[in-house]
C-alpha cells in the first residue's frame, strides 16, 4: 500500500503542471499573433506604415520636417489617430514608418507583420479583412462623380427666363393676336388701314407695343377692345415673370456642370477602383490618375470628363477648386477609410470604440470642417449653386405654368372673332338681297359665290352697332 500512494502522488502532481504549461504556450501564441516581430527592438514601440504617396494633402501629407526622424505626418488620417490615441492615453508607443508601395502591399505587410498597423486612406474591402482586422469607418463611405462646371452665359441670359416653347407659345399668340385686331380694325379705323403692309405693320406694331403699355392706336370695335383687354392681362403676367426671372438669374452666380462623355473617364489609380468602375459601373475606357495636380492636368487637356473619386477625396478635391468643378450624381456606397491592425490584435476593439467616441462628441465633424469643408468663397459658391439647383424649375418658366392663361386668350380672342365674323356674314345677306336680282346668280359656281363673299369680308366698308 505504501508503494502505490508514492507511485500516484506524482501523478496527480503532473496533471495541473500541464495545464498550466499548455496555457502559457496559449498566452504566448496570442501574444505572438497580435503583436508579432513588428515592435522595435529592446522596447514595445508599435510600427505603424503611413502609405508615402497620399491622394491628397489634405487626406495625409509626409513633408520634411527638423524632428528626429526628419518626417512631418499631417493631413486628416493622422489627426484622426491622434485624438484616437488622446482617448487611449497612449496605451502603447507608436511610430510612424513611411511605406513606398500599393496599398495592397501595405496591408500584406500587417499581414505578414512587418508593421504592426497602417494608417491612412485605407479603403476597408472585403478581400482586404479577410487579411487584418479593419477599425469602424470614421469617414463617409463611397464614390462620387466630380464634373467640371462651366458659368451660365451672360451674353444670352436675357432668354433664360422662358423655356424654348414658352417662347413659341407667346410668339403665336401675339400673331393670332395681331391679326384678329387687325381683321376687327382696318375697315372703320385709319389707324389700321391704308396698303396692306401699313395694315399689318400697324397692327404687329400695337400688339407688339401692348406688351410694354406703350400703344396709341385707339380701338373702334368693341370685340376688338375685349381681344386687348385679355391680351393686355397676359402680357402683364409675362412681363412681371419675365422681369422677377430674369433678376433671379443676374443676382445669382450660378455654375453648370459639363457634359460628359462615357469614353473619358478617370479614376484613382488603384485596382479596386479601376475594378469598380469597370466591372460595376460597366466603364470600358477608363484612365489612372494618381494626385490632384494629375486629375486637373488631365481635365484641362480634355482627356477626361468625369472622374470617380470617393467621397473623400471628391470633396477635397472641389472644395479646393469650387469654381471649375463639382459633384453630382449618385453617390455609389462602400467601405470608408478605417486602421487597420493584424489579425486578433486587442488593439482594434479599443481604437474603434475611440472613433465612435470621437463622432458621438463632435470630434470628428471639427477635422471634417478643419481639412475637408470649402473655404468661405466656396461656401457662397456652393449656397448660390444650391439655390439655383432647388429653382430650377422656377427660373426656367415653361408652357405648363401658363397654358391655361394662353388657352383662356385664345378662346375669348376666337370666341370674338366668331361673333364679328357673324355680323358680317348677316350684313353681307342684308346687303345681297337688297340688289336686284341676278338671273344668273344660281348659275354661278360654289367658288364664284366664295371668292365674292371673301371679298366682301376684306374689303366692304361696313358700320356695325356694336
């Protein structure tokens, strides 16, 4: 019995050595995954890849500066980090290493870990967090159309106001206008008789002048008169329109966007945008551009004439040049910008909640503002286009907004015309049965008795008690 109680002491001693044992090789892996060879040597500084070839400066910036490694990072995704590792109190120290390669290369080397984490304006895709684990977003995630805009021509603003048929709407019915006064009018009145071109020169001159109150020329008749009166009342309208239109449109600086053709487009130089914008967006011809002198180099040379951006860097980008170019369009939605770390990393958990802090105080808005809102200039720029945007429909007048006033003058303007067309008809019987008659009057032709009738309309000096 002795021999077996010393036989299994040992036994029961080894069991909870192991377990302890394998834990600390557990510890020690995790330790290894998340923090891997990537720390400096004989300290625990993380090394951070910062991508050395940025979009914009305004994104991220690596400029020369007389610190101790002789590098200033800047730009928006770095103040970002900054107020991240403000709330964190700097749990570990970091460093900021310049990466020189894609950002796919700069990913594999969190993957592979070479940096400890990377950050920038690193878009979050889904065959990228298959690799590192990707922070919550803490820009606005997707991709704009940027246009080049052009400002509205003074030279011909003064047609503006009007639509193209509202335009031949008013022309047709000043004519229709004009010539039923005309017809009512050059019997009786000496103002609207003479040669024919007196005739109608008068009469296109009266209708004409109406539209200002500027007419002399006095109305006889008194289907003439009601023709003017509701002639009058519509040229009032057009002209207060016209006039409150056409002020809008001088007081208002208004900006146009271009046309654009699907053959010249460009985007930012990286495979997941060339992918997207040729496999989703189904653009066959599209060209890489790297950095904002490059995309305003290339419109201006009109090799393109719309580029893709995302949201970002489209507003980086027109904000800085609020005057030639703008965003519209569709807004087409992705993954935003996020830190990335590698796989199992403790850190990520930490640095997202840091961000969702920083949007919930109002943090994030003020870098918003501070690296990506327009100057003042480009502020009123963009109110005034704003304004122009929501009237349009206002400032361009049309047919729809004014048919039932022209309807309303053509029908009373035919309405008269049909009553005086009567009273002439019944005095030219009057006038016919009071002559002898002609023997061979039922011999004549239908065409006879039309051409007579017509003369007597045009040319009889008539007086009617009207």
């Amino acid at each position: 019995m002795p021999s077996l109680r010393s036989t299994t002491k040992p036994t029961f001693l080894f069991i909870p050595t192991l377990v302890l044992f394998i834990s600390f090789l557990l510890t020690l892996s995790q330790v290894s995954v998340v923090e891997g060879d990537c720390t400096e040597q004989n300290n625990d500084t993380l090394i951070i890849g910062v991508p050395i070839k940025g979009t914009f400066d305004n994104i991220l910036k690596i400029s020369n500066s007389k610190n101790q490694d002789g590098r200033d990072y800047s730009g928006f995704c770095i103040e970002v980090f900054q107020e991240v590792q403000r709330i964190l109190g700097r749990e570990r120290p970091y460093k900021f290493v310049e990466f020189n390669g894609t950002y796919d290369e700069l990913v594999d080397s969190v993957a592979n870990k070479t940096n400890c984490a990377a950050v920038g304006d690193i878009t979050i895709l889904a065959n990228r967090s298959k690799k590192v684990e990707f922070t919550v977003p803490f820009t606005e995630s997707g991709v704009s159309m940027v246009l080049p805009v052009k400002p509205s021509p003074k030279a011909w603003i003064f047609l503006e106001p009007f639509t193209l048929g509202m335009w031949l709407a008013t022309a047709a019915v000043l004519v229709y206008t004009m010539l039923i006064v005309w017809f009512v009018e050059h019997r009786s009145n000496p103002d609207f008789s003479g040669p024919w071109n007196d005739q109608l020169g008068n009469a296109l001159w009266f209708t004409f002048s109406s539209l200002f109150l500027a007419h002399r020329e006095k109305i006889q008749s008194n289907y003439a008169r009601i023709v003017v009166v509701v002639w009058l009342f519509l040229a009032l309208v057009l002209t207060q329109s016209y006039t409150a239109n056409l002020t809008s449109m001088l007081t208002i600086s208004r900006l146009r966007p271009k046309l654009w053709s699907p053959s010249k487009v460009g985007c930012d130089k990286s495979q997941f945008m060339l992918n997207y914008v040729r496999d989703v967006l189904n653009f066959k011809n599209v060209r890489l551009m790297s950095g904002e002198d490059e995309y305003l180099r290339e419109f201006e040379a009109d090799n393109i004439s719309v580029a893709f951006l995302e949201i970002p860097y489209a507003k980086v980008f027109v904000n800085r040049h609020c005057k030639k170019f703008t965003i519209i369009g569709t807004t087409y939605k992705f993954g935003g910008f996020g830190f990335i770390y590698q796989k199992g990393s403790s850190l990520v958990a930490n640095v997202s909640e840091a961000i969702l802090e920083l949007s919930e105080d109002g943090t994030l808005k003020r870098l918003e503002d501070k690296w990506l809102t327009p100057n003042k200039v480009c502020i009123n720029s963009y109110q005034n286009m704003t304004e122009s945007t929501t009237e349009e429909n206002v400032d361009s007048l049309s047919l729809q907004s004014f048919w039932g006033l022209f309807l309303c003058s053509v029908g009373i303007s035919s309405v008269c015309f049909l009553l005086f067309l009567g009273h002439l008809l019944r005095n030219y019987c009057r006038h016919h049965s009071s002559q002898v008659p002609n023997v061979n009057a039922s011999n004549e032709s239908v065409l006879v008795k039309t051409v007579r009738v017509a003369r007597y309309l045009m040319n009889a000096e008539i007086t009617l008690l009207q």
